[in-house]
C-alpha cells in the first residue's frame, strides 16, 4: 500500500481527475477471453478493506471510483482476492491488535452479505472449489508484522480468523525486523523475528516480504521452511525503489519455489515517474492539504482520492504518464529472471496509484491478452494469473502439517 508522508517512494501529488471510462473488451482476443475465462486468477493484495470501515461503501455494487466491486471483479474474471489488513505502523500494541482483528471482522462480514458472490477461504482447494462453484474467493493478509503486537499468541488468533499471509514489516520497522523504507535498527530480523517467521510456517501461514529490508528478506529465507511470497512487489531493475526487488533476490526467492507478486502502483512500475516525484517534494505538501480537504475524517476516502489526484498530474503532464503495459514489462522481466513458475499478481488495488489503462479490475483480462502477445504459452499464462500462487498455498500447507500445525 502506498501511504501519505512517504510520497518518494509512492509519488503521489495534488489535483483530482475523476476516472476515465474504459471499453476493457476494446483490446481483447476471444481466445484471451477465453483463456482468462477458464483461469484462476487471484490477486495477493487489495486495500478495499479501508473503504469497508465507511459503513456507506457497498461492494456489491458498481463504483465510479476505486478499483474492487464485485461487478467489476466480475468483469475481470477475478477468481481470488487478499484483502490487506492495514494499519498504519506509527499505531502498536493492543490497539492495533484490535483495528487488526476489527478490519478482519469486516472482511469477514462481507462475505457473509454477499454469500452469493463471495466465499471465505483459507486453502487452494477452497479457492478451487470457489472458483468451480462461481464465487469469488475471499481471502486475508495482515499488512505489517506490528499488528501482532509482539505476541505470537495474536499471530495464532489471526490465523484461527483466516489470515493466510503476513507481511512481515509494513513502511517503518518493527520491534523485531527492518523495513525497506526505514532506517536498519535489528540488521534483518531479530531472534525473536525468526520465531515469527517458524510460528507463521506451523500455523500454514504465507510469509510476506513485501516492504522488507534486503537483510530481512535473506534472513527470513533461510529461517522459513516454506517457500516465501512478495505479495506486492515489482522489480528493482525497472524500477530501482526500496520496494522493488534485485534480480538477485528473485532468483533467490525462486530457488526456494517463493513467487513475486507483480504490484501496479505507477511508482514502482515507472523509473521516470519515481524520479519525477523524487525531484518534487513540494507536491507532498500540497497532496496533504487536498486529500484533507476532501476527505476530513472519511475512512476510506485518502486512498481512492490519492490514486485520482496523481492521476491527475499524469494526464495534464506535469508527472509522466505511466500505462498499463508496464506492468506486463515488470511480469515479463521476473519471468526472464526467476522462471514462470514463480511470477504471479499483486495489484494494490484500493491502495495505490493505478497506470492508465488498468483503473480497476475489470481491465485484468489485458494481462492475458498481453501475454499471449508476447509469446507466452496458455499454461504458463495461468501459472502468472493464479496457478503460482495456488501452489505455493498448497506448500505452506503442506509444511504446517509437517510441523504438526494447521492450515
């Protein structure tokens, strides 16, 4: 998730452009449709639960603004969905436990609105079984290992909730690892960080390390016996940003059958565009003071007018236009680097800033298109769509029922 006070890395700046209606069938091939069709797409990480704290959000209805409804995941052939548990990193202790476990209520909740669409799942067989049955698999990761509040009492409690993933550190380091974007306090993980990492493999719980250090990253590699997931993370060669990953560490990552999550956000998909807002940090000022104005205390507002202000700047010029071909580069190069069997989609949908030509879900059918495009094989475009990440629940799994946990 892209947040407010940390816009170099998110480049997020001020004025609003409402979102420009888009034909998302205009550009794609029947066989891509049908492709897509038959495919489990899941997308590892969506902050729409913010906008489930406005009690006057429906998701079950079409939005003009945002990325996730259930319309538009419809349209998009959206199979599976992580919805992000987040809480800013700033809060700790008890009270992020309970804004913690009172997002997943939320979450929860919706699905039980919604049963007709949506489905509570926790395993691969049940998104499978989703999937066949026409519903939408729901899904949770908690967004920052700060909401345990150094308890793995907690960690075990969100499990038991449905949380399939943590990330380990969210934009400030923790009391037990480092952040990418934060100064190094613990050299990677602490001791007690590791037992996190052991507790989170018997508990058949993903571990996200999406927003660590690089030392946090290789010290949870080696501590888990578990493959590891970035949920949302692109590639640090195309976009060199602390939130990206190195060549190096997708090849590592994928040696242990760990799958990196593409993320959509235009800062770490566009070098020129993480540069420009770099080279402006006036607009931080100004971004604050027009989401304020817009928002005041709204829940769920910051980050659907975040996304619309930058946007914004892209369309007039004075910030590069990022489009959604950008992200297939980012899918393209990880591919080259780490292999098809460890490439999958994180969007940040609802948290981030989106390129033009994927303001939403219901436009995920161009990455197949794009990818058929370029060659890719229909077995290989389905790992990239959803199969990568079945597979790597299906080893977490399996290593908490070696280890006598649960799943």
């Amino acid at each position: 998730m892209a947040r407010l006070g940390l816009l170099l890395f998110a480049g997020i700046l001020g004025t609003v452009l409402p979102l420009l209606a888009f034909d998302s069938s205009r550009d794609v091939s029947e066989k891509a449709r049908a492709l897509h069709s038959r495919s489990i797409v899941v997308d590892t990480h969506d902050d729409t639960t913010q906008r489930f704290l406005d009690p006057q959000f429906e998701i079950g209805v079409r939005h003009t603004n945002g990325s996730i409804d259930i319309p538009r995941m419809r349209d998009g052939g959206l199979s599976a969905i992580f919805f992000s548990i987040w809480i800013p990193g700033t809060i700790t202790g008890s009270d992020a436990v309970r804004r913690a476990v009172e997002q997943i209520g939320l979450v929860r909740k919706q699905t039980g609105l919604h049963s007709r669409d949506l489905v509570l799942a926790t395993t691969a067989e049940e998104v499978r079984r989703a999937k066949a049955d026409g519903k939408i698999a729901v899904l949770m990761g908690v967004e920052g290992g700060h909401m345990i509040g150094d308890d793995l009492g907690v960690l075990r409690n969100f499990a038991s909730l449905g949380v399939r993933y943590m990330t380990l550190t969210h934009y400030l380091n923790n009391n037990w690892a480092d952040s990418s974007t934060d100064a190094p306090a613990h050299n990677g993980l602490t001791d007690f960080g590791k037992e996190v990492v052991r507790e989170m493999n018997r508990l058949g719980m993903m571990v996200d390390i999406s927003h660590v250090s690089d030392k946090t990253f290789y010290n949870a590699l080696e501590t888990s016996q578990a493959p590891l997931i970035a949920s949302h993370s692109s590639c640090r060669t195309l976009c060199n940003v602390p939130r990206n990953m190195t060549d190096q560490m997708m090849k590592d990552l994928a040696a242990k059958g760990g799958v990196i999550q593409i993320n959509y956000h235009v800062g770490f998909l566009s070098q020129k565009f993480a540069d420009a807002s770099k080279a402006h940090p006036e607009f931080e000022k100004q971004i604050l003071e027009e989401v304020n104005r817009r928002c005041g205390d709204r829940p769920g507002c910051k980050e659907v007018e975040l996304d619309q202000v930058t946007r914004g700047y892209m369309a007039d010029g004075r910030l590069p236009r990022v489009e959604w071909t950008e992200i297939v580069d980012h899918i393209d190069h990880a591919v080259k680097i780490a292999g098809a069997d460890h490439v999958g989609l994180g969007s940040d949908f609802d948290g981030a800033v989106m390129p033009f030509g994927m303001e939403d879900a219901s436009h995920l059918p161009q990455i197949t298109n794009a990818l058929l495009e370029k060659g890719y094989s229909e077995a290989d475009i389905q790992k990239i769509l959803g199969g990568n990440t079945l597979r790597l629940m299906e080893e977490v799994e399996a290593t908490a029922k070696r280890m006598g946990g649960h799943s």
